[in-house]
C-alpha cells in the first residue's frame, strides 16, 4: 500500500527534523499512543444519544485529530520495532474471524470465550 508506505516516510522525516528519535524508545511510543486514544475517548466522555450525535457533527474534525494522532504514533512505533502493520492486520483479522465465527457471533458483543 504505497499511501501507508509515504506516510510512514513523511513521519520519519519530521522526526528527523526535530531530531526526536533519541527520545523514542518503544515503552515511551507506546505510552504516546495510548495517551492520544484517550484524547479520542476524551470526545465521548459523558455524552449520549442525541447529544452524542450533535458533538460528533459539529466536532468532526477535532476528533479526525486526534485519531491522526494515533494513526502517528501506530505507524512510528510499527516502523520503529520493524513490524508490517498491514500484514500483523490481516493476520488479526484472520485470527478474529476464527475466535468469532458468524454464526456464534453475530448480533452478539459477547467475547469468543462467551460464545455459545
């Protein structure tokens, strides 16, 4: 996919602009990952239904952020610890489809363990 492999490479290079690497060992990449998904879940704090819906309309592209944001830090933290995000996705999805079968799963937000 040449669009991951481009974006990946312009977040490389505004690393090394800034010279950042030496601050990005894996345990702190992952710590700002987690730290931007809560600022995704930050958004939908305390809010439902229609207020919800509302939020979302009007707050479309602070969210679309903050998800780029994590979108950053998957693809340095996967560039960095020299893992094919795309093929570790496939094979998730593989994985999931065996842990949750259609016909056990669907309609269900039951865990695989859970499935009857």
């Amino acid at each position: 996919m040449p669009e991951l492999t481009e974006l990946t490479q312009k977040i490389i290079e505004f690393r090394e602009a800034r010279d950042w690497k030496q601050f990005h060992n894996p345990k702190d990449l992952a710590l700002s990952l987690v730290l931007e998904a809560t600022e995704v879940l930050e958004h939908f704090q305390w809010k439902n239904g229609g207020e919800l819906d509302q939020y979302i309309k009007s707050n479309k592209n602070a969210i679309s952020e903050e998800l780029a944001d994590v979108l950053y830090w998957v693809l340095l933290m996967s560039h960095d610890l020299e893992i094919d995000i795309l093929d570790a996705l496939n094979k998730k999805l593989k994985k999931n489809a065996e842990k949750y079968p259609v016909d056990k799963s669907k309609g269900s937000y039951a865990k695989y363990t859970e499935l009857n």
